[in-house]
C-alpha cells in the first residue's frame, strides 16, 4: 500500500514538473542551428532520423497515403521539412527534440500562408507507464507543438490537440527501437 501511495506521488511530482518545464521552454523555431548536443545523444535519435525501416522521422503513421500528401509536392519531397510529419521525444518528456524544431517551423510556417488550412496534432506514448499517465504525456507532447506553432502566428483555431497515449503504437515491440518510435506527435491535415 505504502509503494502504491509511493508511486502515486511521484508520477504526480513527474506531470507537475513535465507541465511547469512546457512552459519554460524557448519559442526560437527558426533557430535552424540548434543541434542534439544540447543533452541529447546523437545515437538516442538515429534511426528516427534515417529513412530506414521507418520512412524516416517524416512518415510515420501518415504515410504517403494521407491527405497532406495531396496538398502539393513539397509535402511528398523527402528533403522538404513539410514531409516530414512526426515529431519524436525522449523517455517522459515533452519537450521537444531540437532536430524537430524546424519540421515544427515549416508547418507553421505553411498554416500562417493557408489560414483555412486545419491540423489535428495525436499525442503518443510508448506503453510503459499506466494508461492515464501516457494519455496525460501524449496530451503535453501535442500541446507542446501546438505552442510551437501558435508562436509562430498559426492560429489556435487551426489546430486541434488528441491523445491516444499507448494505444496508437507506431511500432510494435518490448524495446527501446519501438518505444522510441511510440513518443511522438503526429501532424495530421484535415480536408478542408
């Protein structure tokens, strides 16, 4: 009984840190020189970085098969940030990855020029973790994007925030390669 009160009170204490820190964090998008040197280990985002086995860090769930795809070449263009539609975080965190902040910068940058131009940004997690605590971190990954993008002058009408905690896995497996693919926030174009 005394672990349950034990754990209870820490992932308490985790969400009321993870919430406090979204607000800290630096509304610079366009600082296209950020690196993973800033505490990230350059090995933690490499296979979300290369286009093997996962379409790159771009595809994810979307795929070539979503309606971004039909919105012009650039969305299909493996070298243009605008195919790219998945945004990756480290274990228990929603602060963004710095590699993600142009991706983020570039969809902002296209839904400013497209006001009727609608996204709904799915928060995600991997399955460690209860349900309610991953639906609450993949609610704080999408809000974290979407204040990204509201920085940048996308209006909050243009943006809708989902979770789906654990129950959307991009991959399927008990490691660090398939949860690393869990933690993230897809963005996802509306028909208009």
């Amino acid at each position: 009984m005394k672990l349950n009160k034990t754990l209870l009170a820490l992932a308490i204490s985790t969400l009321l840190i993870t919430a406090c820190t979204d607000d800290a964090v630096d509304d610079s998008l366009t600082d296209g020189t950020q690196n993973a040197t800033s505490g990230i280990n350059d090995a933690s985002t490499n296979g979300l970085n290369s286009g093997s086995g996962f379409n790159g860090y771009g595809s994810g769930l979307n795929g070539s098969d979503d309606y971004a795809s039909t919105l012009g070449p650039e969305f299909n263009d493996p070298s243009n940030p605008l195919s790219k539609r998945t945004v990756y975080f480290m274990l228990d965190s929603s602060e963004i990855m710095p590699d993600f902040l142009p991706v983020i910068a570039a969809h902002a940058q296209y839904l400013v020029a497209n006001p009727s131009q609608k996204i709904t940004l799915e928060g995600n997690a991997d399955e460690r973790g209860s349900r309610e605590y991953n639906i609450a971190l993949g609610e704080q990954r999408a809000k974290s994007v979407a204040s990204k993008m509201k920085v940048q002058g996308v209006s909050e009408n243009q943006i809708n925030v989902v979770s789906y905690g654990e129950e959307k896995p991009a991959a399927f497996g008990n490691d660090e390669t398939a949860w690393e693919k869990n933690r993230r926030v897809e963005i996802v174009y509306q028909p208009k």
